[in-house]
C-alpha cells in the first residue's frame, strides 16, 4: 500500500480546490511532471478549535509544525494578527503568537531551528510580490554581522484554511540571542544599572497605548524638529523596552536625557569633537551600517518610521535592528520610493508634507569628513564581498528556484490571485513571478551603480 506522508496529505488537502481551478500564474515552477528543484518548505498547521482569530486580544490555538513530512512541533499558542497599515489594507493578514504550556503560561521553546523563545511572527507577503523583501535585507544584515530577525519560509494552513507562503521570524525583544542588552528591572533606578539596556523606536503608536495617539507614558518628543518639515512636525521615540506599562519614571528620564545630550552634541558647532561631539553618544559603525541597508534598499520607510535603536548598560546608542522592508527596493510608488537614483535619508526634501518624517541626524552625520570616510570605507568593503551583485543575486536566486520547484509560487498565487494586478503601493506590475522578481534585481543592480558613485562622491 501507497504511504502519504501526513505532512503532504494535509498540504493536499489544503489546496485541493486550487487543484481543480488553474494553479499557474507563474512562468517559472515546474510544468506537470516535472521533478521538484527543491527542498519542501515547511509547514506551519494552526487550528483555533472555531475561536476568531482578531487584533488584540490573542486567542487560544494548537500549533503543528511539520518539516519534511515529519511533526517537529506540536503545542499550545496564543495568536493574533499583526501590523498596522497592512492589517487595513490587505487580505492576507500577518499573523504573531506565542507558544503556551499546558497552563496557558508563555513558554520557551526552539522553533525551525531559531533560539529558543514565545514570541513568533507569521509575516504574510502581500503587496511584495517576490515574497523575498524582508528576508533577503535581514540575511544581507546578519552578513554584516549586524543582528536581524531570523527567517525561513514556510507555509501556512489556519483551521484547515491554506494560507500560502509565509515568512517565519523572530519577534525583535531583548533576549541574549535577540537584541543582546542587560535586562533592566523596575528597581533599577540608579547608578550604573540605570544606565541600560534599552530599546526605542521611531514608530507609528499601535496596540497598547496608555492613552490616546503619542502621550508621556509611551513615548517622548525629540527636541529638534525634522529638517523642512512644518513647526509643528515632532519625531517621537516611543518606549519599547522597558515596555511602556513597566518603564519607571528614572528609567524614562535617564534615556530621555541620553538622546537630548546627543541631538545636542550633534547640532553643536563642535560636533566633529571625537570626545564632546556625537561620537561620544553612539556607535557610529551601527549607524554607518544601518545607512547602507537602508540607502541600498531605498527604504521608503526608512528612518522614520519601523526605526530601532538601543542601549545596553554602559554602552553607547546602537542603531537597528532594521524592519520592514516590504516596500523597499522599488515596491512603493510614492514619495520616489522606485528610484534608483535619489538619497534615501533626504525623504523630507520629496514629501514634506508627511506626519512621520526623518530626524535631523543623518544629515547633520554626513557633513563630518570623518563619518564619511567611515562610511566609505565600509561601502568599498561590503562591495567586494557580502553587498556585491553577484552575492546578493546568489540569495535571491536560491529562494526562487526553492519556491518555484516545489510549486509553493503556484500555490501561494493561485490562493492570492494578484500577479498582474496593482496592490497598493506598488511602482511595478509584472505579469509574471520571473517579471517580479527581474525588477527586484534590476532595481538592485542600478542601486548599486547608482551608490559606488555617490557614495564615493560625499
């Protein structure tokens, strides 16, 4: 008798109504017949047991995680939806949980191979039509030895429901194999230990916010306003840990006195000073390597808004991790967001007009000869090796042909018709997952061309 794996038969099942109907939208998976390329991606099985999955509160499910056809997973989650315009906007909804015990009570557990933690994101590819923004940025920065989210495709069946393909990553959370600071507990007002970790970030307010929009209990004002925006734009950097609701009031006015000193050093006369200067206050090779990944990908979130930043004790303000780069790389039809040729970090120049626009820092850091010949220093060095074209096209690649060979892209598509069609923001629209993915590399390569010059030129 003919074994099915059980792994296989519940992917069949799944997709057994897009099997009837066409189940190509893509000229680049194997035709009928064809042998697989790749290796099966896994699959991630959560059943909510008839309970509406909504945005706060989590509800309770039971996860299955199956990888070649073998259960290497089984428990108890909490699960939600996620994000904030794409939650509005799209019908593939992104998706964060936490694993439970028997008790309801969070539990850390290594899931696909990732450290060991409870809090897992399900990012689900909408408007990014190559599936691969985000992952292929957060390798990028991993190679560069600077922490991103980890990642790894996979696909998705809710309440028997298939989802499509999916991006499996990590929660952005102080954890030694996360964000790396000291933990700061509420009687740590003093001292040294006051003196981190912390994390911060340039943001939209979303979920809990202890009141209405921005307000003193999640967040503070930055004192400088953004360049060539109108008076009465703000940057404001909201509390991400401590968590607002666990902050103290030494610990808020310690970091807020922290970032001040250093927008003051920096719009000091004497900023270039190594000693009383900017450099005092941050760790310049973060901020050097978060340009790059954003001025490469032309982020048109980029530093304004998905913009983290930390602290840990004794240690000076790190850049990063970066996230959300779904509409980098020419995805966003606005605000130049397609251009190769433009200066990321000089948004405010193009759409002034924006709520969130970019602080004052980035502009202010390329007028000193020092950060500049930093930052060109470690552009030349990316070149030769982890941001050369053919590197970057060498992990694209393998995600494609990984996807295409194993029918995932039919699957995915077949499910969310949309090749072809415009969703919002996007600048392109191929007719197919090959014409997607061309413009992906096409806008990389004209990228990179467009930087060795400019960057050399600063």
């Amino acid at each position: 008798m003919l074994r099915i794996p059980f792994r296989v038969f519940m992917l069949f099942i799944s997709c057994l109504p897009l099997l009837i109907t066409s189940c190509s939208k893509d000229d680049t998976s194997g035709g009928e017949g064809e042998e697989p390329k790749g290796v099966g991606l896994p699959l991630i099985s959560i059943n909510t047991n008839g309970a509406v999955i909504v945005d706060e509160p989590k509800v309770n499910a039971k996860i299955t995680v199956f990888e070649e056809d073998v259960i290497s997973y089984e428990g108890d989650i909490a699960i939600e939806f996620r994000g904030a315009s794409s939650q509005a906007l799209f019908p593939k909804k992104s998706y964060g949980f936490e694993t439970r015990d028997a008790n309801n009570e969070d539990l850390d557990v290594p899931l696909l191979g990732f450290p060991e933690e409870e809090d897992w994101i399900l990012n689900g590819p909408y408007s990014d039509k190559t599936l691969l923004r985000n992952v292929l940025i957060y390798d990028l920065s991993r190679n560069m030895n600077m922490y991103a989210s980890r990642t790894k495709l996979v696909e998705l069946n809710v309440n028997s429901s298939y989802q499509g393909v999916y991006v499996f990553m990590e929660k952005l959370k102080r954890d030694s194999q996360r964000i790396a600071i000291e933990k700061l507990n509420e009687a740590e007002n003093s001292g040294e230990d006051l003196t981190g970790g912390y994390i911060l970030k340039i943001d939209k307010v979303s979920g809990s916010n202890l009141g209405e929009g921005y307000n003193p209990q999640n967040s503070f004002n930055s004192s400088y306003a953004p360049p060539r925006g109108s008076s009465d734009k703000r940057i404001r950097f909201l509390y991400e840990y401590p968590k607002a609701e666990e902050i103290t009031t030494a610990q808020k006015s310690y970091i807020e006195t922290y970032i001040n000193d250093f927008e003051n050093a920096l719009a000091s006369d004497n900023f270039t000073d190594p000693t009383t200067g900017y450099a005092a206050y941050i760790d310049v090779n973060s901020f050097i390597d978060f340009f790059i990944l954003n001025e490469l990908s032309n982020n048109v979130d980029g530093y304004r808004l998905s913009t983290f930043m930390h602290k840990d004790k004794n240690g000076k303000l790190k850049m990063g991790p970066i996230w959300d780069f779904n509409l980098a790389f020419g995805n966003a039809g606005y605000c130049r967001g397609e251009a190769t040729n433009v200066w990321t970090y000089k948004f405010n120049e193009r759409c002034s007009d924006d709520f969130w626009l970019i602080p004052f820092w980035w502009e202010r850091l390329l007028e000193d000869p020092s950060f500049v010949n930093q930052l060109k220093s470690r552009w030349t060095s990316l070149r030769a090796n982890t941001l050369s074209e053919n590197g970057i096209f060498s992990i694209v690649d393998a995600y494609t042909d990984q996807l295409s060979g194993i029918g995932a892209l039919n699957r995915n598509f077949s499910t969310w018709d949309i090749i072809g069609e415009w969703i919002w923001p996007n600048n392109f629209v191929g007719n197919t997952y090959t014409e997607e993915t061309n413009y992906f590399k096409n806008f990389i390569s004209d990228r990179l061309t467009w930087l060795d010059s400019n960057i050399n030129a600063l």
